[in-house]
C-alpha cells in the first residue's frame, strides 16, 4: 500500500502535570536544557493536504500558536483522561476562521467524556460562539482523514482501553501498559513507533523505559521515539545517551518526516 508523505510533529511529551512540575525543584525541573520542558503529550500530523491533531491537550492553544497552524482538519483522541481532552475548547478558533465544525473522533468511552466535560457543545439551544464539533464514532476499523488513513489499535491503561493510532509507516501509542497479541499484529512492518514510557520504575498503568524498549524490539521496528515522559525519568542528555541506537526519548517539538 502506498501512503502519503507525512509530516509528525511532536506537540508535547510530557506527562499529565508536565515537566517542569508546579513547586518542583528537581534537576530535571530546574533544567536548562529545552529538552527537559515537557508539554502535555500529543502529536500533530500532516500530509501534503491534510492536518490533524492526535488529542487536545491543556497545552492545545499554545501547542496550535507555537507550531504556527492556521488550519486543521480533525481532532482523534486516544482517551478520555484530562490531559487528553481539556483543549477542545480552543478548537473554536479554527471553527471561526473556517465557518464549519470540527471533525472530532473518539471512541464510545471518551464520547462520553467530552458530553459531560463540554455540556455547553453540545448543548441543544447553544450559546452563541461556543466550539461547533461533528463527532465521528471510531470503531476498529480504518477511516480516512482526508488522504491520511488512521488505523486505530485498542491498548490498555490498566483497565481502560485507550487508541493507539497507526499512519502509514508511523505508529502512536500513549496512556498504555499492555498491548494484546492481536493488536501487536497491527503494528508490525511500522517504520518508527512512538510509545509512552513514563519512568524507570515500575508504574500501575504506564510502560516503564525498558518495557516500551522491549516492545519496539519486540516488533522490530528500527526507529522507537518515547513519550508521556515525566521529570522521574531523568534529564533527556542523560538518559538519551543510555538508549540503544536509533531509540531515544522524544521531546516538544521534534519533528519526523515519512
């Protein structure tokens, strides 16, 4: 299957507080090094026609700002956790200077998320300027948006099921700590994937840095990139330079070309 060439900025790799962390005083916090400041993690991905954002952090303002991005097609989120979801308010900009709704996908879970979080959206009798949305139900199959196609894998955050997404070549995976044989499957033959890796040590409901290592070898994908990182990592220079050749810890704004 032929694909699109496809442009994936990281729009942030940090956890859900962020790195550096409200009253931390840590040597990853206080850091220097632009590296180690961490936005909420989510991704942008674009193809010679074609803009998306993989999840609407409370960093998506200026996430869209910093990245200069006039326009964008869709929204898809991975889950319905809070560092998730709480920008979809801003997409009320794009909807002003575009004059249509914002394509929105999501899975029946995190539907249900965004219906009680934004009430005002999807309000009956709406107030004049709130955010205007068409939310598109993702099942498990393959869906276009516009020429890019979005391959959806189902992993889990302990118990929650979270969407991993695969484009192409390029495989996204954030909020997991467990990934079944079947959709291992889905993934395999992906040039780069990304995958959450929150610390060293053990966590209830994140890969830790050695399992997402282990996963990436384990399916053979020659470029690995890791996100969802919090300051309990480590500074990005050192642990960077442990990391085995051609897998490293992602950071804000570094961009793949497919």
């Amino acid at each position: 299957m032929s694909y699109p060439e496809l442009k994936i900025t990281f729009l942030g790799t940090g956890t859900s507080s962020g790195v550096p962390m409200i009253g931390c005083s840590c040597a990853v916090c206080s850091s220097d090094d632009k590296k180690d400041k961490r936005l909420r993690s989510s991704i942008l991905v674009e193809s010679p026609t074609t803009r998306l954002v993989v999840d609407t952090t409370p960093d998506f303002r200026y996430q869209m700002l910093r990245e200069n991005v006039k326009k964008l097609d869709a929204v898809i989120f991975t889950h319905p956790h809070k560092d998730h979801i709480a920008g979809l308010d801003d997409v009320r900009a794009f909807n002003f200077f575009s004059n249509k709704p914002m394509e929105i996908y999501a899975n029946a879970l995190t539907e249900d998320a965004l219906r009680r979080e934004f009430v005002y959206v999807f309000a009956e009798n709406k107030y004049p300027g709130v955010p205007r949305v068409n939310l598109n139900t993702i099942i498990d199959e393959p869906f276009y948006v516009g020429d890019i196609l979005v391959e959806p894998i189902v992993v889990y955050h302990l118990k929650m099921p979270v969407l991993g997404f695969r484009f192409g070549k390029f495989t996204y995976i954030t909020d997991a700590n467990r990934i079944e044989e079947s959709e291992k499957q889905k993934i395999r033959g992906s040039e780069v994937i990304v995958l959450n890796a929150l610390r060293q040590e053990k966590h209830i409901s994140h890969f830790t840095l050695d399992e997402a290592v282990a996963i990436a070898r384990e399916l053979n994908i020659p470029t690995a990139y890791f996100t969802h990182i919090s300051h309990q990592m480590g500074r990005h220079a050192t642990i960077n330079n442990s990391l085995p050749a051609n897998y490293q810890l992602g950071y804000d704004q570094l961009v793949v070309h497919l």
